[in-house]
C-alpha cells in the first residue's frame, strides 16, 4: 500500500509552465482538476486562499507535485538557465584528461529530523578546518577530509540550488544522504525528498538520526522504508542505513566513511579534467555592500584562476578575488570545490552556470553573445558610485558619505499572495535616511526552520501574517535567542516594523551652549579631576552642565561641571561678567586661558516617514 502511495506521487506528464505567479484557477486548469483539490492542498500547507487568487512560483510547484506534475517558470531567465545546462552537460560529457575529485553531497530530509545539526556535526569532524581558525563562511558549501580524501557538501538552506538544477536535469551533486529522525520515521517531507533522489538518479546513504532519543526505533523505520521498496544493507538489500546522532556526534565517522565507499563504487562518474577551463554552477549569489556582487560557484570542470574573465547567467566580470568557505583567500579552485568570487559586474542566479574565456577576444565574443551590454553598463555605474560612498563597519551596518546607516532585514511568511504584496507595500512606504529596511526573503505558508536559519544569516526579523510557526521553527528560534512574530491584522505588523527600525536609530543629539568662561587660575588637579577658576565672558554657567575644553580654537576634551562656586558660595548659575569656580570631572588637563563652554545635551527620537 505504502509502495502505491509513492507510485502515485511520482511525477508524470509534461511539465506545465507558469509566470512568477498564478491564479489558484488557471493552476487548477493547466493540472486539470478542480480548483477545490488545489485549494485543499494549499489548506494542508497553511495557506487559505479562494480559487481566483495568485499564488506565487515555490508554492505552485510544491502543490503541483502533489499532481504528480513539473512547473518551469516563463521567463527568459529559465530558457537562458536550461541552455546554460545544456552546455554544461556537452562541456562535461566531453572531458578529456579525467582524474578523481571530491564527490559532492546533498544531505536532504523531513524539515526538523536534523538536516542542519547533520551538516554542523560533520562540519565539526573537520579537523584542518578548526586548526585553521577561521569562521566558517556562509557560502553555500564546504568540504571537509576523511582518510586523507576529500568531501564537498551542500549546505544552501532549502537546498535551492540542487532543486533548481534538478528541475533542469543538470547533475550538481554525486550522492545524498536522507536524513530520517529514529523517534519519528518516514514523514511526507521524506517522501518527496526520496522522489527527488530517485528522479535525479543519485546514490544515496540513509542517515537514521536522534538515536539519542528514548522513543528512537531503528527497526521501525527500516521497516518502513521496506514498505516503500527501500531495502537496508543489513537486512539484504543496498541502501546503506547509517545509525546516528548528530546532537552527540555519534555515528558520523561512519557516515563519512559509508559516503567514501559509495563514491568508490561510482568512482568513473565522479572525475573531471582539471586542465581544462573551469565550468561550474552558481550555488549562492548576493551583494555585499561592501565588496559588490558575490556568487559561490561549484566548479565542475577545469580549474578557475584569480584574473579568469568569466561569463555567468546576464553578467560577466573577472575573477578578482577567490575566497574558500573558511573566508581564505585562493589562488585557484579545482573540480568539486566551492569557491566565493568577487569582481563580477552583477548578481547571477541560483542555476547559471558559469564559463571561462580561453582569451581576451572570446570573451569579448561571450560577452556580446549574453545580450549583457546594454545592462551592464548602468549596473556598474551604480555599483561605481555604491563603492565610492559606501563601506561597512565592524558592525555590520552601512556607511555611506561617511555617515553610517543601519539596516532592518526581514524574512516574510504569509497566508496568501495578495497579503503578502499587501505588506510589501505598505513596508516600502517606510523611510529614513538613516536606515535601510529591506525583505531579504519572502514566501507563502507556515513559518519554518529553514525560514529561522534565513533569518539567522541575514541578522534580521523573521514576521508572519495569518501563518503559524512550526514546533521546529519555533525550537530552533529558541535556540538562537530569536523571536518570531505573528500577525493577523496588517498594520500591527507595519507598526511592529516602524517601532524595530526606530529602535535601531541613534537619536539625533542638540547641543545647546549657554555659558563661555575664560580660564584663570587652576587650583587643583589630580586623575581626572580639577578645580579652576575663571571670568564668564558669555552667557551664563550652569550647574549641572557638560563643558566643553577648547584651546586656541581646537576642542581637546569633554567633560561635566559637578560643582559651581560665586564668591566661595554655591550656585546653580553665575552670569556673564561673574568670575566663579568651577569642579570639572572628565579627561584632559585644563590649562590656563583656556575656553570653557557649559552646555546641555537633548536628544530627540528619530521617527519613519511613511510615503
């Protein structure tokens, strides 16, 4: 029966073709059932939607599989895509001087049976890595060593870049691992990750974690793959099932070893000529503020070198600056292994695959055949001017003009698309010159873990509207000292995002002078402290007061006045043309002629203008 089930969600019958969305009615029609089944799975999804609303791409594919159908995207950006792959897999099929490289793996699986943990335990077995000292960065992969030999793991959240490849038919990684929780056995989630790998035709090494757990049951979930025709090692078939705990670091020793002998059983598929000019696909592609575009490509072929002129997707450049994941600068990147590039004229798309020009006339030619000119030339002007009067402190927040800038970054969820262009509106409305507010990810349905770790990465806010957050979601934000916000009316959450963004404004400060004095005598000094005297030539001193140390037109220091003397009695002001004391806390020396000014610090909070 459950062998059935899986049958049935296999995908079938040509792919249908949709825009970035869709009416829930016209999905209906091109999928050919009624729109009461495809609002019923949208229900199951979190989403409650009526039959002539939009909803957005990810969604409609993730209820059309439930169809057993494909969805590619109408637009030039998806044709360009496929023809990319298309030359990726003619340049690959067409190797010459083939030698090993590092297998690449997907780790895939239900959302909380620990993808994540998986993926930080085997990272921690590195090592070399931890030697080496550096911060791991967030560049969408990472290898590590095993007996000697090295492996490349995907670890973009949601594993866009797999999927989007797969849809194409392109090969990004060599073998799989599926994660399944011992305590809670095959879920949906793992049905269609096992769709996924079966499709893409990937060896794959089954990863039975949180074995930790009182309620862990190994048998039980062999078993069930068993329903589904998945036959374990040990008990007669050829799936590798690996026992393990990725909270404790049990097991994955094994896991990377199990993961060595699947590659030496696909060892005449997992080579590549690294003579040739590097081809690769772009796993993960952003802006920095302060070094411009940035993409991870895997290279697939070939080697790429600092000073390579590259072609990728709509945009080209030169590679300037290769970064491993560890951030370290390279001077070269191999087969299998996923490198960081700066100096790319623009920001390239999950799936573009990326080539090398032999010399300065192909990639002229390269250039010309990508329709790029027209484009490029006002994304590097504004990149140009972006450089010029924009940097990033240590912080994180921007500088631009010498001024710095904060940032609000948010990641959406909400119950139905027109919500969600609801609250995009009305966000972008928001404005201050000191802060940038941006939604760094948007999307339909419950709040998840992948979500959280979306968040995470982008320091920023994670928001829903009429969508609840899963129990992962939740245990995982608790874990980051992270809050999730819901919402059911629209501008409570607006409001939420006014008062967060003006929490992150440093007020504006006034500086308001009422009193100058003359400094004439200096009574006693010790670490600071000191009593001078003098004549008020402005004004009138206060007490308390902040003063203000100018010589010969220069501020040397700040401090406060703690205590005021007239005619050895104490005021709380003394007017121009008055001598006085004056007790000074702070740093610096006050010297003899120096100008002291008295004066009070107001600030006032920064609001947002709503346009």
């Amino acid at each position: 029966m459950a062998e059935e089930e899986v049958q049935e969600k296999e995908i079938k019958g040509e792919p249908i073709a949709i825009g970035k969305t869709v009416v829930i009615k016209d999905l209906a029609e091109k999928l050919g059932v009624a729109p009461t089944n495809v609002i019923t799975e949208l229900m199951k999804n979190g989403i409650m939607s009526g039959q002539n609303e939009r909803i957005d791409f990810d969604t409609a594919t993730i209820i059309a599989a439930e169809f057993q159908r494909e969805v590619l995207q109408e637009d030039e950006d998806a044709g360009e895509q496929a023809e990319g792959i298309a030359k990726l897999e003619e340049e690959l099929a067409s190797q010459e001087k083939m030698i090993k490289r590092a297998p690449v793996v997907v780790v895939m699986g239900h959302v909380d049976h620990g993808k994540t943990k998986l993926l930080d335990a085997i990272r921690q077995t590195d090592v070399v890595a931890g030697e080496a000292g550096g911060i791991t960065q967030h560049i969408g992969a990472y290898q590590v060593v095993k007996k000697n030999r090295e492996l490349t793991f995907i670890d973009t959240p949601g594993h866009e870049a797999f999927t989007a490849m797969r849809s194409r038919g392109a090969r990004v990684a060599d073998i799989a691992i599926l994660v399944v929780a011992a305590d809670d056995g095959i879920q949906p989630q793992t049905k269609e990750a096992l769709q996924i790998i079966q499709k893409a035709g990937l060896p794959m090494v089954v990863a039975i974690n949180k074995i930790d757990r009182v309620e862990a049951n190994i048998d039980r979930v062999k078993t069930q793959f068993a329903e589904l025709g998945i036959q374990a090692e040990d008990w007669g078939g050829k799936i590798v099932m690996v026992p393990i705990s990725a909270k404790e670091g049990t097991g994955i020793d094994d896991l990377l070893e199990n993961l060595l002998l699947v590659a030496d059983v696909e060892e005449k598929r997992i080579m590549a000529d690294p003579t040739r000019r590097a081809i690769g696909t772009i796993i993960e592609s952003h802006v920095d503020a302060g070094e411009g575009a940035a993409a991870t490509v895997l290279v697939q072929a070939g080697t790429l070198h600092v000073g390579d002129n590259i072609i990728v997707g709509k945009t080209f450049g030169k590679a300037r600056t290769l970064k491993d994941w560890r951030g370290k600068h390279v001077k070269e990147a191999p087969p299998s292994f996923p490198v960081q590039i700066l100096g790319l004229k623009g920001s390239p798309q999950v799936g573009d695959v990326l080539e090398v020009a032999v010399n300065d006339k192909e990639f002229r030619r390269m250039r010309k055949r990508s329709a790029q000119d027209r484009t490029v030339h006002q994304d590097t002007k504004a990149a140009q001017e972006a450089n010029a009067s924009s940097m990033t402190d240590e912080n994180g927040d921007k500088k631009e003009d010498g001024k710095e800038i904060a940032e609000l970054n948010i990641v959406l969820k909400a119950d139905t698309l027109g919500s969600l262009e609801a609250i995009e509106a009305q966000i972008s409305k928001l404005h201050h010159d000191d802060i940038h507010i941006k939604l760094v990810a948007k999307g339909l349905g419950n709040i998840t873990e992948a979500d959280v770790l979306r968040a995470e990465t982008a320091n920023g806010i994670l928001l829903g509207f009429n969508v609840p957050a899963q129990q992962a979601a939740e245990d995982v934000a608790g874990g980051k000292h992270m809050e999730i916000k819901t919402f059911n009316i629209i501008y409570d959450l607006v409001d939420d995002v006014i008062a967060q963004a003006e929490s992150r404004l440093s007020p504006e400060v006034l500086e308001d002078t009422h009193g100058e004095m003359t400094v004439l005598a200096v009574f006693f000094t010790k670490k600071r402290e000191q009593i001078f005297g003098g004549r008020i030539t402005k004004g009138t001193m206060k007490n308390p007061s902040m003063l203000k140390i100018m010589r010969a037109g220069v501020e040397v220091a700040r401090g406060k006045l703690t205590e005021l003397e007239s005619n050895k009695v104490k005021s709380k002001s003394v007017s121009e043309g008055s001598e006085c004391g004056v007790k000074y806390e702070g740093p610096g020396l006050v010297q003899v002629g120096d100008i002291v000014r008295s004066y009070t610090r107001k600030e006032i909070k920064k609001t947002l203008e709503v346009r």
